[in-house]
C-alpha cells in the first residue's frame, strides 16, 4: 500500500510538472547564463506586409544619400568634363562603401536608386533617338555585337577549363560577360538550376568589372582617338551591365550613350535564345537524374525550370522596352525638340544618381568569398571580349575605329 501511495504521489507529482510547464504562470528563473531567458509565443499568422507608405519612407534615407552624391559628382564633372559624373559618383559610392560600410536603414533606398532610377534614366534617353534611328544602330552592329558573344562563349569554356572553374559559375560568368551581367545570370540561373552561392560569386564577379569598365574604357577611348558612333559600339559590346555601359557611355558623350544603348538593347535580347538553347541543353542531360530525384531538388542545387512563352518573354527587361516606346513617341514628333537637351540633362544626373547607389552597394566580402579563380576567369573575359570587340570593329569598318 505504500508502494501504490508513494505512485500516486509520483503521478501527481509529474502531471502538476507538466501542467507548470505547458501553462506557466510565471516565468521560470533559470541559473548561470540561461537566467535571460523569456517565454516567447510565436504567432503562425503571416506577417503583415508594410504599406506603400511605409515602404517609401524607407527608401528615403538611402536614396538622399545617393542623390547628395550625384550632386556632388556632378559639379565634379563640371569642372573635369573628362571624366563626367558618372565616374566620380561611383568612386565616391564605392569609397563611402567600403570605409563607412552603410547602415541597414539606408540599404532600400539604395537598392531602390542602383535599380529603379537606372532604369528609368535608360527609358528617358529613348527621347534622343527615333525609331528609324534606333533600327539601323541595332543592324548595324548586329556583326560585331554576335562576334563578341561567340568569342566570350567559346572563351568561358576554354578559360573556365583551363582554370579548373567548371559547371554554373562557368556558364553564368560566361553569359554574364557575353550579355549582360547581372540580369543575364538572374535569367539563366533558374534555367540550368544553378545554387544562390554559385550566383552570388558570379554577379560579384561581374560587379567589380563593370566598374572598372567605367573608369577605364573613356580612357581607353579617348587614348585611341574613337568617334562617338564607335565608343558607343565599344562600350555597348564589350561593358556588362547596362548601368555600366550607360555610364561609361554617358562620360564619353550623349552620342556615344544613346548608339550604346541602342546596341546593348540587341546584345540583352540574346538572353532569349541563350536561355532556349542552355534549357535544351539541361533537360538533355538532366533525364537519368530526374529518374532518382522524384519531387527533391538535388544536392547540386533546385531543380531547373522550365521555359514556357510567358516567361520567355519576361527575359526582355522592362526599361529596354520603355526605351523604344519613347523612341517611337519621340518619332511622332510628340516630344518637342526644344526639351531634347533638358531631357538629355535629367536622364545624365539619375545615371550619376544610380551608379553613386551600386558604388555604396561594394561588397568586399563577397568578392573575397568569389575566390581568385573565378575572378580571374572574369578578368580573361573582360579582356578577351574588350579586344575582340575593337578588333572586330576595325576589320568591319575598313580599318577605322
């Protein structure tokens, strides 16, 4: 009997711990390092969006930020017409980025001003040019513009062997040189089913080439004598990402901006059958894999995705396509002419205003992760499709640049 009473105790010792654990009443006192510890009851609500409102506001800091230094770039550029505002504004952001490292409220506004503003300083330039205009720059340099992909191609492969950087970060530093940088690899990472880790060391990558091509290829072509229409070609074919080529263009001369932008609207529309052929090319290879995967994505990252015509046409970025609307507008004669050079104006200061953001935007430590090799593999790149561009300019343009 005193076994049985000593049970029951045990029992209703036990089921009183576990009514005190599952319905405190108060908060436990916890001994040594554990003493902090708090109850917290997690809701399994979704999260409420912020409103419009609120969301704005966030951005407000951090673009400030990047339009205080285009402004200052600018009167920069005013006194040194060499380098423009463009070149100033993203070697302020990048210094600013690397010493002072921007606080976490500032990064929206940031990543609002290096994206949105970008592009609509490219839709604004659509004004400079009419869409006749716009046709004959894109024929015209269709040859040098499909030989700089090829070779960037070919190159990736052969480089990328050379240099033991194989599967993903290959092609997408390949398809970002060859096209256009990041928005290239964030189209074709879903297609060949390539890991976050393996995009971030390629848009890295890519990053830190772009501005160094806004530095150097003024230079370059003003050390080679280069026209307008040319540099535009140069920079349209041989830059990445068309914040860079705006920029780099843009320090040159709003001629040579407006050819560039022209030609790189071409060289972005080759992200579409790029796409085509690297899905072919996985779901070629991928059939036996797919036989053991089931539902899962493999361990060699997520399971690549299919193109249907609605996302192919989602390839083409929206600002291109803002572009040649108001090249077509401004081909009606809609646009008056007398603006044309405010217009100019405007769509030059948000480019200095969003190159200011992507240098605030620097990244040292995801550089340092990409490794060497992939970096030198994008600096072979870089290089290779610079000279093939020149040189393939000059053999189709009776030896003139």
């Amino acid at each position: 009997m005193r076994s049985a009473s000593r049970s029951e105790e045990t029992d209703t010792t036990l089921l009183t711990s576990y009514k005190s654990a599952l319905y405190p009443t108060s908060l436990p006192e916890f001994p040594g390092h554990l003493h902090s510890c708090r109850v917290v009851h997690v809701s399994s609500a979704p999260a409420a969006q912020p409103s419009r409102g609120v969301r704005a506001l966030r951005i407000i800091p951090g673009l400030a930020l990047a339009l205080a230094l285009a402004v200052i770039s600018t009167v920069i550029g005013r006194f040194v017409p060499l380098v423009g505002s463009a070149v100033p504004g993203i070697v302020l952001g990048v210094i600013i980025g690397i010493l002072l490292k921007p606080a976490v409220r500032l990064k929206p506004g940031i990543a609002f001003a290096s994206k949105f503003v970008l592009q609509l300083s490219v839709v604004i330039l659509g004004t400079q040019l009419s869409i006749g205009e716009v046709a004959h720059v894109g024929l015209e340099s269709l040859p040098v513009m499909l030989g700089t992909l090829v070779i960037c191609l070919a190159a990736a492969w052969l480089f990328g062997r050379m240099l033991g950087v194989i599967g993903d970060v290959r092609t997408l530093i390949g398809v970002g040189t060859g096209i256009c940088g990041a928005s290239a690899i964030a189209a074709v990472a879903p297609v060949i089913g390539a890991v976050s880790a393996d995009v971030a060391y390629a848009v890295s990558t890519i990053f830190l080439f772009n501005i160094t091509a806004v530095i150097v290829f003024p230079l370059v072509g003003h050390a080679l004598g280069m026209t307008q229409h040319a540099f535009g070609l140069f920079a349209g074919t041989a830059v990445n990402d068309t914040s860079s080529v705006v920029a780099a263009a843009s320090t040159y001369g709003s001629a040579a901006a407006n050819y560039a932008v022209v030609v790189k609207l071409v060289r972005t529309l080759m992200i579409i059958p790029i796409s085509i052929v690297l899905a072919a090319l996985v779901g070629r290879g991928g059939k036996a894999r797919r036989l053991v995967e089931t539902a899962e994505e493999s361990a060699h990252g997520p399971a690549p995705v299919r193109l249907s015509p609605w996302r192919v046409l989602r390839l083409i970025p929206w600002f291109l396509v803002g572009f040649v609307v108001m090249a077509l507008i401004n081909s009606t004669g809609v646009i008056p002419a007398a603006i044309h050079p405010a217009l100019n104006s405007v769509s030059i200061f948000l480019i200095a205003t969003a190159l200011s953001a992507i240098g605030l935007s620097t990244d040292i430590a995801a550089l340092r992760r990409a490794g060497a090799r992939p970096l030198l593999l994008g600096a072979l790149l870089w290089i290779t499709v610079s000279v093939a561009s020149l040189a393939l300019q000059w053999a189709t343009q009776g030896g003139q640049l």
